[in-house]
C-alpha cells in the first residue's frame, strides 16, 4: 500500500495492471498494487494510454476539453484572450477550469481567411508560415488571380490570404503619370536623309484590366505605336520641309497613338521630341549653308550702311552748296578737331601769315 497525495490544480489518473480504473481530484489517497499518473491541470494533457479509452470514463470527459484539427485546418489556440499556439493536425487534451481555453478554427484549404479572425493576429509571429500578404499602395491598383484565373480588382490596401497550395499571383499597375523614354531613332527622311531621333512621351494607365488582362506588355506596345508613327511623319517628307514642319510633329504623333493607346488601357498625355541628330557631312553642310547665309546677311547690312552714309554725305554737300556760311562752319569743325590733336603751334614767317588765316576764317562780302 502506497500514499498518494493530489494537489490543488492537480489530477490523478489510477491504472491497475495498465487497465484504468478512475480519476482522483485532491486529496489524500492509500491505494495498493496501483500505478498513478499526476497531472498539472494548468498544462495540457497527454494521454498515457489511447485517448478514447479514457474518455469512457464520464467524469474524466467532462474534465477535459478534446480540439480535434483536420488535415485542411488550423486552430488558434487562445489562453486567457491570449494567443498562445497554432495547432495543426492532429488531437490535441486540455484540462478545464483553471485556464479560459478559447479555440479559432480556420480552414486554411481556402485561401479567404475568416472575418472572425483580426488583422492584428494575422500579423502575430506565429502565423507567419501560414499567412501570405500583399500590399497595394495607394498610387497603385492591382488584378487577383487564384489559380491563374481573374477573381478581382484590388484597391489600395494590405490583403491577407491562407497559404497554401493554390497559386496566388497580384498583378499591380501604377497608376501615377510616367514617362517613356523613346532614343536613338534612325529614320529616313523622302529624301534618304538619315536623321537619328531622341523623344519622350507621357502617359498614365487608365483602365488597369484591360492594361494587364487583355494585353501582355502594354508598355512596349505603347513604345512601339509611338516608334511607327514617328517613323510614318519622318518618312512624309523631304529633310528641308521637315525641318520647317517639325513643330507639326507632336500633334500627329499623338493623334496617331490616341486610339492604340484606348486599347490598350492607357491615357496619352504628352509627346515631344527632345532633339534631331544629323549625320556628320549633313551636319557639316548644314552648318556651311548657316555661314554662307550669315555672311550674305552681313554683306547686305553693309551694303545698307554704305547706301546710307553716301547718302547723307551727299545731303551734306547739296547743303554745303546752298549755304557759305554752312561752308565756313563745316571747315571750323575740321579745324577744331585737327587743333584737338595739335599741342602747341609754332608760327615764323612775315606778316603775310596773318592776312592769310584772316582770308581762311573771316567770310568774304
């Protein structure tokens, strides 16, 4: 005979021979020939023998809460509102009673996950391996497939789902204004001029289903419309009459683009060209032909001048003509400019000298 002592909080199993035989609650206990199995009931129990054995047993049953997971499923097993394990497959034994044992089931064969369950927990450390993200930023849309079959378009937002084996693939589209970047263009002019080409276009996707659903690469069949119709303007003319028609350029082009891009679910909104690149002896000539007009302008100008200052000197002279005393102060004008160069004069000679500046300077009658 051997004394048994069961505590507060703890349970006793009584086996005979391996045969159980009852449940002992606190207490002091003589029993002979038993085996006895303690347990914490603040831990989850652990059968010694095959559970449903044990469970025939109705005050044990009632004792212990019995969570049973299937293969497609997964329970959050929640202690006192606290998060505490997920349990996958399998049985699993709790003792009631001391601890509030809350139980979520999930079915993680699907990948929507419950309303019940809260963000905050999918967020928990513990369902990493069994949560899948994705986040849609708020510039952003995005299109669902399950299986590679469209379920939905996505918003801005963050979207959770089961992971698991089925395939889960976001297509996400920004949907800000972008710019495509169309450079190094070799275009033949009508002439057979070769002209190399740097342009920009901007645009904004507008209807992102048909962008990703309904197209594959919208962008670079975007790149390619506007590459076509840059080539189909540049081609229209000679190299002369296109340099007088470029500004024409940008609104073709895009009325050319307009339509395609509608099909492929993208606004247009600008287009330009950054700069024209000419071949080496196109340039030099062009720039030969830029002096010679230069010079011709700058020949002409003097030209003009001349014309002009002849002119007025011969207005001056029919003047001068007209009018002695106009005569006399044209000459002193001269005289005081030449005196202005002179520093200092030294005059010899007889008195003849005098009379004669008297017959240059004082006017006859």
């Amino acid at each position: 005979m051997k004394r048994v002592k069961v505590n507060a909080y703890q349970v006793a199993l009584v086996f005979k021979d391996g045969v159980y035989e009852k449940m002992l609650k606190e207490g002091t206990y003589w029993l002979w020939n038993k085996q006895v199995y303690v347990y914490d009931v603040t831990k989850p129990f652990v059968a010694p023998i095959e559970l449903n054995i044990l469970l025939k047993d109705t005050e044990l049953a009632e004792a212990l809460e019995v969570v049973e997971v299937k293969d497609n499923e997964i329970v959050l097993q929640y202690e006192n509102g606290l998060l505490k394990q997920v349990l996958t497959a399998g049985r699993y034994t709790y003792w009631k009673g001391v601890i509030n044992y809350t139980f979520v089931r999930a079915d993680i064969g699907s990948i929507n996950i419950e309303k019940e369950i809260d963000r905050v927990v999918l967020q928990n450390r513990l369902l990493a391996s069994y949560v899948r993200s994705y986040t849609v930023e708020s510039y952003e849309k995005a299109v669902l497939f399950v299986d590679g079959k469209y379920m939905q378009t996505l918003e801005s937002g963050v979207y959770y789902w089961w992971k698991n084996s089925t395939a889960v693939y976001v297509g996400k589209v920004d949907m800000r204004k972008q710019q495509l970047e169309i450079n190094g263009q070799e275009i033949l002019t009508k002439d057979k001029a070769a002209l190399r080409l740097n342009a920009w276009a901007q645009y904004k996707v507008d209807d992102i289903e048909k962008a990703l659903l309904q197209n594959k690469a919208y962008d670079q069949q975007l790149y390619v419309a506007f590459q076509l119709a840059l080539r189909e303007y540049i081609a229209g003319y000679g190299f002369d009459e296109l340099l007088e028609k470029k500004e024409a350029v940008a609104p073709f082009v895009l009325t050319q683009v307009k339509e395609k891009a509608e099909a492929l679910g993208i606004e247009v909104l600008g287009f330009g060209i950054r700069d024209i690149v000419l071949p080496g002896d196109v340039k030099e000539i062009m720039n030969q032909v830029l002096i010679a007009e230069k010079k011709a302008q700058a020949n002409s100008i003097m030209r003009r001048e001349e014309t002009a200052s002849t002119r007025s000197l011969l207005n001056t002279a029919k003047l001068m003509e007209e009018n002695a005393m106009l005569w006399k102060l044209k000459e002193m004008e001269y005289v005081e400019k030449i005196a202005d160069k002179i520093s200092n004069i030294s005059v010899s000679g007889n008195g003849v000298l005098i009379e004669q500046l008297k017959q240059i300077f004082v006017p006859q009658k």
